[in-house]
C-alpha cells in the first residue's frame, strides 16, 4: 500500500510556525538586552546564533510542505484568497514604508513642541533671544557619570541646542571614565557644566536655565574679575602645591575666567578698584585695626568680601586681640567664638560633616544638594539680629546632638578630657558659615569658622564647593540674568460622587460589552436570513 506524503505536509507548516514563535521570543530577548533591562555577557553571540536557525528552520519546514504537497501549494499561490493576501500585503508595506520615511524625515529635522499649557518645556524669552543672538559657537562638555540622572539636563541641554541656530552643541563626559580631561576643565564633581566659546571657558554647577544663561552672558561679555588673597599674616600659599595650600582654589577660579591676586594690606592704602572680591583666608597672626577698617570700608561701599577665621588657640593670634574678629561682631553681627567644634559621633572627632539637611535657602548652597561639607578644626559663629535692609543667613549648621558641641576649654585637648560642658561649652546646634548681604549698597560678605576645608588636602575631594560658590555670590555672578517667571497652573482633581462612579461602572462595564455583544448578534442574524 503507497503511502500518501500529502499527509504529512501540515507538519512542514507546524514546524515553521513553531520556529517563527521561536525567532519573535530571541528578537524580544535581543531587545530587552540592548535597552539595558538586563544583560546577556558572553550569551549574545549565542543568541544570535539562535536567531540564524531559527530561520533556517522556518525555511525548512516551508520548503518540506511544498515538497511533500506541490499541488496543493501551487493551488495556495494561484487561488483568490492568496490574491486578496497580497493585496493587504502590498499594501501594508506601502503604508509602512511611508510610516519610515516620515520617521526618518522627523528625525533628520527634529521639531518640538511644548504642549504643556503654562509652557514649563519652553525656554523662557530672554533665553531665547540670547541663544539667536551668539557671536559665536559655544561647546558644551556636561560632566554627567553613570551614577546621576541625565534627563533634565539633557532635556535642557536640547531646548538650547535647538534655539542656537547651529551654534551651540554639548557632549557629556563621565568624570570617572575620562579624569584627564575633567582636570584640565577645573571640574571636580558631578553634574558639572564647562561652556566653552573661543579660549573662554565658564562652569556651570547649578544645571539651570538661568545659571546657563549667566555663564554664556560671561562668555559674550568677558569682563576684569579679578580675586584678591590677602597676604602679610601667614595665610596659605595660592602658589606652591602643598596640602594646606590653597593653589585648588586658584586653579578652579582661574578656569571660571577670574583673575587671582595677592594683596598685602600693609603696603595699599585702600582695597584696588579692579576687586570683585577680597579673601582673608585662615590668618596666622592678626590684622591691626586699619587693615581691618578697610576690609569694612570695603564691603560697606559694595564690595565682596570672603573670611575664613580658624580657631584662635590654633593660630598666633591666640589670646590677644582680634581686629578682624572685632570689626565683623560690631559692623555686621557676626561673631566668630572663642571654640573649636567637636563632633563625638565620627572617627575623628575635629572633622566636623554638614549634609544637605544642614544648608540654609540660599544661592551659596542651591548646588550643595547631595553633597557634604567637610569642617576640620572649626570654630562657631553666632549670628544678632540684622538692621532693616540687611539679610544674614546662616549658610551651614550642624545637627542639633549631644555628640556635637563648641569646647571652649583648649587645655582638655592636652589632658584627654574632652568633653561637653554645659556651663562653659556652647551647645549644638553651631553656625559654621553665614552670609550677609547690604541689598542697597550691595556689599556681600561670608564668614567661615574654618578654612582648612579650602586647602587642596580637602578640596581635592570635592569638599571646596562652598568656598567658589560663595566667590561667585559675593563677586555678583549668580544673578547677571533675570528670566521670565513662569505661571504655574495648579490642577486640583474632584472625586466623583457615589452615584457617579457607579454610572461609569455600568457604562464601562455592562453597557458597552453588552451594546457589542447585541450588535454581533443582530449582524449573524441578518446574514443567516439573507442565506
């Protein structure tokens, strides 16, 4: 008895069905890997492999059916439904052919639209009009690693692009993957912006629309801004690189286009015109009452003005006077106390942590968020009221602990018994760093309990920030551009009533499905009576 092969051609179909199954599962695999849901190492070539003989397979088993039933497959390929086939698959590929050369139009020449109704994507108008009015072409290097989010600055990033006219463009750079190049940019830490137009550099920490705007207004408009370090009192060196040296700091202002200076206030008269701000840092002997005068003159005409005082018993100054320390208490309320801050809760109890829940609403400490403050050696301040017309903000607290207070007995130190007194100690929580700020006259000035943070030991490890933050607040270089508020529109959402809900549960549930279910119905009837 022959046997009919006929019989076995739908196992040709079987098999390639369940191959084509197989091909769609590795596809989907392939494509969750590429986008990072998980990785496959070394298993990818295998999959891929897969993938070949997956096809292979389904070519086979097409190729078995036509074999084992010719006539029935010339009978597919020349019959009126494998014509009607056809039709639908011309045009399919017709409408996704058109569907990919729109994409890829759009794609070439992106345009974006800002649907949202208080336009919160858009760029505000001044920004606009100063990205289509660049002289010249500016470089973006955004220092962004794998550890921090990209998608608002990205976002960011391209609504600037996008309004340039070409001119502006931006890369991202993971800090940790290229160092090199982060160094020569001045960056230390993440989320970091360097603008670049010619052989002028800016940086940008902050990561906003109007910080943005700032540094390419620096850009376009390179002014004198000059820094000056104080000298003459056995302050540190700006110049040799050693670990209580502040040559960091120098380095990083000299990146942000600002020009560095000493200034010895023994052999001026009165502080250089050309100062945008003057740096008493970590003094070893003290000012006289002159230097200390000018350094007040200074600031009440509109000048900035940076103090970082160590503890006393740390210092030569010691037990004598202080005209510095003097001045800031009766001119601007700010008294620095005879106390070295001791944080029992830590390793090393002189070292002194500020964390983001210790940073005061102010533009100093805006970029600080994540990021911790390293106090070593430090002394408190204690901040009066302030006059009408003046703000003093404490920029930097500790927590309020038992384990953190001011001691004021240095001879503990020597005898290794430290520890909080009520009655003589200043309890927690302690003032590490204030601003003050004359909004008439526009002078600005920043006190600090410490200025061994500023040294390149700590700076190196990103402990600095405050230190150019408040540089670039007292020299007047955070707000060089105002931009248009945005009104935000406040949506409050209603709950539905009882009675409301259960209508859209009827509707949704029963009234819908039931007006289909009756619709099929009535079409198989009316089809069955016209036979």
């Amino acid at each position: 008895m022959k046997t009919d092969l006929r019989r076995f051609a739908p196992l040709g179909l079987v098999l390639s069905l369940l191959a084509l199954i197989s091909l769609v599962a590795l596809l989907i695999i392939k494509g969750l890997n590429d986008a990072g849901f998980f990785t496959l190492g070394n298993n990818v070539k295998t999959l891929e492999q897969a993938e070949w003989v997956s096809l292979a397979i389904i070519v086979l088993g097409l190729a078995a059916t036509a074999f084992l039933d010719p006539d029935g497959t010339r009978k597919f390929f020349i019959g009126r439904q494998v014509q009607y086939g056809s039709n639908s698959i011309i045009m399919l590929v017709a409408f996704v052919g058109i569907l990919f050369f729109i994409n890829m139009l759009a794609y070439q020449n992106p345009v974006t639209k800002d649907m949202t109704e208080d336009q919160q994507n858009s760029l505000a108008p001044e920004s606009v009009k100063l990205l289509s009015s660049l002289p010249q072409s500016i470089s973006i290097r955004a220092y962004y690693s794998a550890r921090v989010s990209r998608d608002s600055i990205q976002k960011l990033l391209d609504n600037f692009k996008q309004n340039s006219n070409g001119k502006l463009t931006y890369v991202f750079n993971d800090l940790y993957q290229d160092p090199v190049t982060a160094q020569q940019d001045g960056v230390g830490h993440d989320s970091t912006l360097v603008l670049q137009m010619g052989s002028h550099k800016e940086i940008s920490s902050l990561g906003t629309e109007q910080d943005l705007d700032s540094a390419i207004v620096r850009l376009i408009n390179p002014q004198s801004r000059t820094v000056y370090f104080v000298t003459g009192h056995g302050e540190p060196d700006t110049q040799s690189e050693q670990d209580t040296s502040l040559t960091q700091v120098r380095n990083t202002l000299q990146n942000k286009n600002y020009t560095v200076k000493v200034l010895n206030l023994g052999s001026v008269a009165k502080i250089p015109a050309d100062a945008k701000v003057v740096i008493e840092a970590g003094p070893q002997e003290a000012l006289t009452s002159d230097q200390a005068k000018m350094l007040q003159d200074y600031v009440n005409g509109g000048g900035g003005l940076i103090v970082m005082e160590d503890p006393p018993a740390l210092t030569k100054i010691g037990t004598a006077d202080d005209p510095l320390a003097d001045m800031l208490a009766k001119s601007f309320n700010i008294t620095l106390e005879n106390d070295v801050v001791i944080d029992a809760a830590v390793q090393n109890p002189l070292f002194v942590y500020a964390d983001v829940k210790n940073y005061a609403q102010h533009p100093i400490t805006e970029s600080l968020a994540g990021l911790d403050t390293v106090f070593h050696t430090a002394r408190s301040l204690k901040l009066d009221t302030a006059a009408e017309g003046i703000t003093l903000t404490p920029l930097v607290q500790t927590e309020t602990s038992t384990n953190v207070w001011g001691e004021t007995d240095f001879k503990s130190f020597a005898n290794h018994t430290v520890g909080f007194e009520p009655s003589t100690d200043i309890a927690s929580p302690l003032v590490l760093a204030a601003a003050w700020e004359n909004q008439a006259a526009k002078g600005r000035l920043v006190v600090f309990g410490d200025s061994e943070f500023a040294a390149d030991a700590l700076y190196k490890q990103g402990y600095g920030d405050i230190l150019i933050n408040s540089i670039d607040w007292a020299s007047s270089q955070e707000d060089l551009i105002s931009l248009t508020p945005k009104n935000n529109i406040t949506r409050t959402y209603k709950s539905p009533s009882t009675a409301s809900m259960i209508g859209i549960f009827l509707l949704s549930l029963c009234v819908i499905p039931l007006m289909v279910v009756v619709g099929g119905v009535v079409a198989w009837y009316t089809r069955r009576r016209r036979g």
